[in-house]
C-alpha cells in the first residue's frame, strides 16, 4: 500500500537548484540573484546611495528612524554577533545570557574569548526563558550591566518572550541586547514595543537576500557609549558607524553584491507587506509542515504555541532502518534539504520553512518525504 508512487519527479528552483528548507543559507528568489551580475566600485555613487538607502530601510523595519541606526558588518551572522558584544558590554561590563540553545551558548563562548564577565540563565531546548527568574537574577545581582537573548532559537526553532524580556530588563535599568538572526523581517519586532540597545541579524535570512553580510541596529545614544569597548578592528561597530557617518563608506572593502541583491531583497519584502506579509508566507508553510508531517507520524519537539513559524524539529522516527544521512541524501536528490537536528536533549531533525519558498514547496516537500519514506521501508513514523 506504501507503493503507490513509483517514481518521483525531482524538482528545482527558477535556477535549477535545489530548495533550501534549512536554516541558512536560504533560497532567494531569481531576481535578488540577478541583481548581483555587476561590479561597483566602492566610491561609486550609486553604490554609496543604495547602501545608505538599505541602512535606513532597515532602520524602518523596527521603527527605529530618529532614535536608531544601523551599521553593517561583512562576514556571516556570527560574526556580527560577536561585534556587537565585543563592542557593547564594556571591559569591566558583566553579561546576563538568556540561555536555551547553541546560539545563546555561543554567545557565553564569545565572552570567553573577550575575556568579558558573564552569567548564564539556562532553560532547556523545549522551554523559552523565564521572566520571573530572569527579574530575579538582576534583582540580586548589581554587577550585571547586560542582558542577551535570542529571539528564536534556531537550535529547535523555540520562540523567546522578547517583549516581556525586554520590559523587565528596562525596569532593572540594564542594557538590552538581541540576537534576532533568525526572526528579523518575519515576527514582530518594533523598537517602540521592546527597548532594547542593539539587536543584529543577517542579509540572508527572512530578509532574504544573499549571504555574506550582518548588521546592528542600535540605539543611537547606546552606540555612542561604546567608544573603545571593541577588542578586534575589524568587528567594532562603533569605529565602522562613526567612518561611516563621515564619509558614508565602509571602512573595508564592501560586499557590493551582496548589498546590491539586499537592496533589490528588500523591494520584494516590501512588495510582500513587510513583516506581516512575510511572517504570514512563513507562518502558512509552517502550519503546512508540521500538519503534513503529523499525518504522516512524526512528532515536532515544541508545542505549537511556542514554535516560531522558522524552522521546526522534529523527533527522529523510531523505526530501526531509519538513518537520517540515507533521508537526507533522498530528499536532496528530489530538490529538497533538510538539516540535522543541533540538540542536546533527542535525537531530531529540522526542517525550515523561511526563504523564496511557498505552499508549493511545502506540499513538495511532504510528498518528497512520503515518497523518501517508502523508498527507505520506513513503515514506523512514529517518533
Ligand atoms: C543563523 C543564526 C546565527 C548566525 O549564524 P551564521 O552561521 O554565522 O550566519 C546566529 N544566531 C541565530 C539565532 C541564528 O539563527
């Protein structure tokens, strides 16, 4: 009975790639790929006009026009991430990491090399960070001047509370600082809701252009505290706003590119409504996924009140024969790739559901499973 498809027709993207339902790099549409077939120099006017052009519209993502700037960063989210607590918990500063994945860990690994104070409050993977005791450690400890959180936890795909975070933070008087890598142009997030000093994320996630790039939105009167906090050159912010604000270029060599196929990737964010518009794509693939995925017997780690509509986790199937790299190799060769789980807690597997991808890719994607599933005897989903 599971015989019913014989052959399976492998599909590919308007450049005949495969799709990507990871969490970065993400598939980008045809036309922000062709926006990258020409080379600026890095004094070109119009090259210096788009890139102020994209700053500021990502200013206006968050409601940020008059109290927020953004200032870019060359390199991979990563990289940007660690500019900005190099360059905003000061030498003698003391974090608070707001912990429940990889991501909230790299950020303790990043004080470690900076040699910069810090605590950890731990949740695990299938719980977002609790408020109450979060207002308990800055009630009880004077010396933290920072808080860091992730807005979704890529790890699982777990949505943090980051307004309320946010207010209590406020009301401790202490720095607000968010990884948003993964959220930034799909959920909510406005300046005038959450109080925050800096937040970061990347070219090529739910904004959708192409890969090579971060950048830091911060509050303009936290930005200007930062002066001489940075330990490396060539990640600290304050040092590439303020060459920035002189002359409106990077300091190093730019990825024009890449800021040619953001300007043209943030056209089509706006032409879809901004971040509802693209939130609500996300949110119907998700919706999608985990329904399709459920009929078929796999169980996703997290309830669906505290998924993010990114990526989702689901528990390896039970079944002995099921061997995620055979899964995986099956997928990608129908057009479809996934990605391995990254917890610590079961043994999972993601499927993400940003990126140029729709209804259509998200029904492929089922079929591609089923069909994988067959292919592989797979008879127990149930994980
Ligand atoms: C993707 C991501 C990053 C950055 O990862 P890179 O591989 O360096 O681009 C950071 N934080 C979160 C939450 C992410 O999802």
């Amino acid at each position: 009975m599971n015989n019913r498809h014989h052959s399976f027709e492998a599909v590919a993207s308007a450049t005949g790639d495969p799709f990507l339902l990871t969490p970065g790099p993400l598939t980008t549409s045809e036309t922000v790929k062709q926006a990258m077939l020409h080379d600026y120099g890095s004094r070109d006017n119009y090259f210096i006009d788009l890139n102020e052009g994209v700053l500021n519209r990502l200013v206006k993502i968050v409601d940020g026009q008059s109290t927020h700037v953004a200032v870019p960063l060359q390199g991979s989210g990563t990289f940007v991430v660690e500019a900005m607590i190099g360059c905003f918990v000061p030498r003698d500063g003391k974090l608070l990491i707001c912990v429940n994945g990889a991501y909230g860990h790299r950020i303790a690994k990043m004080c470690e090399y900076y040699d910069r104070s810090y605590v950890i409050q731990e949740s695990n993977e299938e719980t977002p960070v609790d408020i109450q005791e979060l207002d308990r450690i800055l009630s009880e400890d004077d010396s933290i001047t920072h808080v860091a959180t992730v807005y979704c936890e890529t790890t699982s795909g777990i949505l943090n509370p980051l307004k309320a975070i946010s207010e209590i933070v406020k009301r401790h008087h202490r720095g607000f600082l968010i990884d948003a890598m993964s959220a930034f142009g799909a959920l909510p997030l406005s300046s005038k809701d959450v109080y925050f000093d800096a937040v970061v994320a990347s070219s090529n996630k739910c904004l959708e252009g192409a890969p090579g790039m971060g950048f830091c939105i911060a509050r303009e009167a936290a930005l200007e505290n930062t002066e001489g906090n940075s330990m490396s050159l060539s990640l600290d912010l304050y040092d590439q706003w303020v060459a920035m604000k002189k002359n409106r270029q990077w300091r190093f060599t730019p990825p024009t590119h890449v800021l040619l196929a953001f300007d043209q990737a943030l056209n089509e964010f706006d032409d879809e409504g901004g971040v509802p518009g693209r939130g609500g794509r996300y949110q119907r693939n998700c919706d999608l996924l985990v329904k399709g995925m459920r009929e078929m017997g796999f169980r996703t780690l997290l309830s669906d009140e505290l998924q993010a509509p990114i990526i989702i986790t689901f528990h390896m199937p039970k079944d002995e024969r099921f061997e995620f790299s055979s899964f995986y190799d099956q997928l990608r060769e129908l057009g479809y790739v996934i990605y391995p789980g990254k917890l610590t807690i079961a043994d999972s597997f993601r499927i993400g559901c940003i990126g140029r991808l729709g209804t259509e890719q998200m029904n492929g994607a089922l079929s591609a499973v089923r069909f994988s599933l067959d292919q592989l005897g797979i008879k127990e989903r149930i994980s």
